[in-house]
C-alpha cells in the first residue's frame, strides 16, 4: 500500500507510486519511503514494510518518512563530494592537487612512479586506476594499516585512463578530509554539512547519538553474507592467477577467523570494509539518514548555496567516460541532463537540470538478503520519470 503525505497530482508522482508498489510485490525490496521534487512541488511516498513477515519476528513496521536508512555509497556523493568541494571553496586544496601531497604514505609502496601522477579529481571520477574492492576488513583494522595496504596495491590502469569505481578512492578522500582540516571525517561533516543545512537525522554511528535513541532504522542483510561470498570470490581469483601477484593476499582459512556478524544488521553500518576495518566511518559508506534530511542536501544542488553555483557545474559535468560510463566528479551522469548515484543497501538519488526534477528512493532491498532486480528497476524507474512526462 502506497501513502502519500499529501494526494498524488501529477504524472510522475503516479508513476513513482507504481514502482514502488511493483517493487515491493516483485520482491525486489520490502519497502520504501520516496520523493519527488518538481519545481516547487515536493511530495513523499512510504511503501510496505522494514522486513518482510517473520524475518525479524514480532508484528510488521510500516515504512514512516522518518525512517533511517544505510544510505551505503550515497556516502560519497553526501559526505565525501560536498566537503572535497567546501575544502577547494576554502582554498584549503585544489581539485588538481596530487593526493600524495596530503597522503605521501600512499607513494612508499608498490607503483609509486604512476600513483604519484593521481590526483584528487581522479579521484572523484573513479578514473585514479586504483582497483574498485578488497576485503581487505578480514585482516586490517585501522586507517594506517588500510592506507599502507591500498599503498601496496598495484594500479589495474593509468591515472586517467579509464572509469573503475573505486571504493578504495573514496576512502583516500576521507582520510585526505581528515588530514587539512585535522578533524574526523563525521564531525566534519556535522560542522560543514549537517548543521548549516538542519540535517539533524543525519550521521555516522547513529546507534552512538542521543536523537536517533527512537529512530525507526531498517534493518539490512542478515550478516555480512555477500561481502562474504566476494571474499571467496577474491581468493579464486587471486589462486587463479588473474590478479596481480602483490595484490592483497588473503587465505581461505582466514575469512573463517573473522568475528562475522549472524544476526540482522540494524544501526550499523553494512559495508564489511566500513564496519570491521574503518569503525564505521569513512568516505565510500557509512552515512545513515532520513527522506526529509536528503531532501534538504539535495536543495544546494538544485538551488546552489552552500556550495558555489560554478563548483555545483562543475561536478554534474562529464570529466571521463569509458563506454556508456560517465563520470562527473563523485556523480554518475546518465545523460547531459541527469546526474545521480546509488547505494548497495538500496538508496538512489537523482537531479534532471533541464526539467527541475530531484528524485529520492530509499529502500532496505538487501533485507533479508541481497536480491537481483534493483539495477534494472532503477533503470525502468529513471526512463519512465524522466521520458514520458
């Protein structure tokens, strides 16, 4: 059942309440809560339910428009993106900069000569040649020790050569963040973000802070299973020979060491690499937050203000693109018009400039377990708002 928070009146909003519907009875999520923003008009839409009946036991929890969700790799467009920005606006660095000037311990290791050439709008086009994953959260346990890791990585690509979404990249920027304004990553993101735009639902941790004590959190994967599943899948490669022989050596009897998690996770991060080896803050994942308070974040892209209206250009330009992948800085653009991102757990964002139009969804789909159908249901989703209205 689909309630709005106040009667659908255009196409698109009618459209959204179908998806969502169709989503839910298709079993790709088990609810959602979603925004449409048209010009002036904003409408929000909650949609079935935080687990589906039995998984978590006790009666079933309506989706409300407070609800917290894992906002999963929305963090680096939410957090990670608008703080490297803030930081350039401050002169505190310039998107030209090399990340070795901020974190010379990434130069101490393996393909130094080519990641000396990386520079921190690489970065944020996923175009640094950095690998996109490892689990690397088996075995590493601090900032020092994964940073002395991604050191030892060899590039799969020249810097600037080719898009490969990067977690790794992503987490260079945060630590580069928490290096020039000396800080940790999530209260400078409080200081620069959450607290000028009033997103007070809006952290890292949010089991640690006092406003979420009541907040209605959906759950996510019943453990870490998939990250799992990548791990062994990680291994066979590495056995196999088709990567890099200094790449990241992880043994089979290893993953079975780790104090994995059995239960359903809950105000806690899910991302395997944010939550075992980062203590759930970094700049790939980690972020949790609420419809109201994205849609108060999405407001400076749409109506640039916190960030300058030139540095907002900027990002939601094509800098790279390799195939039908394009890259602005921290967003993916689907065409001149649209840009956007998504999160693992299920959370999409997009803006069309032409049309004045900011879409929200959030949903928990990896709950109980990580299921298919979410890439081409954005994809349906995003061609139906966006072509026939």
């Amino acid at each position: 059942m689909v309630i709005w928070e106040t009667e659908p009146a255009t196409e698109r909003e009618l459209i959204m309440a179908s998806y969502m519907q169709s989503g839910v009875s298709g079993g790709i999520f088990p609810g959602g809560v979603a925004c449409i923003i048209d010009g002036e008009r904003s409408n929000t839409l909650t949609c079935g339910s935080l687990c589906p009946t039995g998984t978590m036991g006790g009666e079933e929890t309506a989706y409300r428009n407070d609800t917290v969700l894992d906002m999963a790799s929305i963090t680096k467009v939410a957090v990670t993106l608008p703080c490297v920005l803030l930081s350039v606006q401050y002169g505190k660095l310039q998107l030209s900069d090399t990340i070795g000037r901020y974190l010379p311990e990434l130069l101490a290791g393996s393909d130094s000569v080519r990641k000396q050439h990386i520079t921190i709008e690489q970065l944020l086009t996923h175009t640094s040649g950095l690998p996109a994953w490892r689990p690397y959260f088996v075995l590493l346990h601090s900032k020092q020790e994964y940073l002395e890791a991604i050191a030892s990585e060899p590039l799969e690509r020249d810097p600037g050569n080719e898009i490969i979404y990067s977690d790794l990249g992503f987490m260079l920027l945060g630590w580069l963040l928490e290096r020039i304004w000396n800080d940790q990553l999530d209260r400078i993101a409080q200081r620069l973000l959450f607290e000028p735009l009033g997103m007070s639902a809006t952290s890292y941790k949010p089991h640690q802070y006092e406003p979420f004590g009541q907040a209605l959190i959906a759950p996510t994967e019943r453990g870490n299973e998939f990250e799992r599943g990548m791990s062994l899948a990680y291994i066979e490669k590495r056995e196999t020979g088709s990567l890099a022989a200094n790449s990241f050596r992880l043994e089979r009897d290893q993953l079975d060491e780790l104090a994995w998690r059995s239960g359903f996770i809950v105000a806690e991060v899910h991302d395997a690499n944010c939550h075992y080896g980062l203590g759930g803050i970094s700049g790939h994942a980690g972020l949790f937050s609420t419809i109201a308070d994205m849609r108060k974040y999405l407001s400076i892209w749409r109506r640039p203000s916190l960030i300058s209206a030139e540095l907002c250009r900027k990002a939601a330009t094509v800098h790279a693109e390799s195939g039908t992948l394009k890259r602005g800085l921290g967003w993916e653009v689907y065409d001149k018009d649209i840009y956007g991102h998504t999160g693992f757990t299920g959370t999409t964002v997009w803006h069309h400039t032409g049309m004045d139009v900011t879409v929200i969804v959030l949903t928990n789909r990896i709950h109980p377990v990580v299921k298919e159908g979410m890439n081409s249901w954005r994809s349906n989703l995003r061609n139906a708002l966006f072509s026939t209205c």
